[in-house]
C-alpha cells in the first residue's frame, strides 16, 4: 500500500480481488475502476488448462475431477465474484465490460473504456492500438 502511495497519478492497478477485498475507501474515491469478466464456461475451460499446464498447481485427470473443485480458487469463486460486482453496475465510477463483448468489436470497446475515464484519443489510434494489442495477426 505504502509503494502504491508513491506512484504517481494516473495510476493502474490490476487485480483479480472481489470488491469486498478492496479497501472501502476505493469506492468513496474518484478511483475509476474497470471491471472485465469472462464469460464462466470460458473462465472454467482456461483454468481448466492453466492448472494443468502448471507444475507447481495441483493437475485433474479429467473434466469431472476438475469440475467437482470448479472455482474453488485462492481468492474465492468466480461465480460468487461476479454476483459481488454485479451489485456495482449503476455505479458511476465502475464501468463492466465483458471480454466477449471487447473482443466482439475491440475499436468500439476501447472507445467506451476511453470515454468513461477520461481519455482523449484521436480516431486514428484506435485501430492502431487494437493491431497493436491484437493476438491475431493481420495480413
């Protein structure tokens, strides 16, 4: 907290912490926050893999193994972190976007995400940054 103190403004923190894990305080700031959820079917898959993939992580010998612990993640259950944001949709400061719907149309995407905090970009860099932050390659 002390070392987060001392960065300069505009400041971007990542986390993957349910709200009641954040200090109170973030919600009575000027602190903008976005908020990106995966579709849950698409979350299980990925962590699915991922802990397969991981040799420090315990690994399932199948889908049902690894469906009977679905979600039981260090930081609680993703289902039960996404009702928990829920409760913030009207919330001014808070915009939820989902990775789906980005990657549907990734330009209108980071218009949206630009408008709600405050960022001036010209036209001409949206395309750019979405090529730029594109896992696909374009020919």
């Amino acid at each position: 907290l002390q070392r987060m103190k001392k960065l300069p403004s505009r400041r971007i923190i990542l986390t993957h912490l349910s709200p009641h894990l954040l200090p109170p305080s973030i919600f009575q700031s000027k602190a903008k926050i976005l908020v990106l959820v995966w579709n849950p079917k698409d979350t299980s898959v990925s962590y699915y893999h991922f802990y397969n993939n991981m040799l420090v992580l315990p690994s399932f010998a199948s889908w049902d193994d690894y469906v009977s612990s679905l979600f039981a993640v260090a930081w609680g259950s993703y289902l039960d972190c996404l009702v928990e944001w829920n409760k913030y949709l009207n919330h001014e400061r808070i915009m939820m976007i989902s990775y789906e719907q980005h990657k549907e149309d990734q330009i209108l995407g980071m218009k949206r995400i630009a408008a709600a905090f405050g960022f001036s970009l010209c036209e001409e860099y949206f395309p750019r940054i979405a090529k730029q932050t594109s896992f696909i390659e374009s020919s």
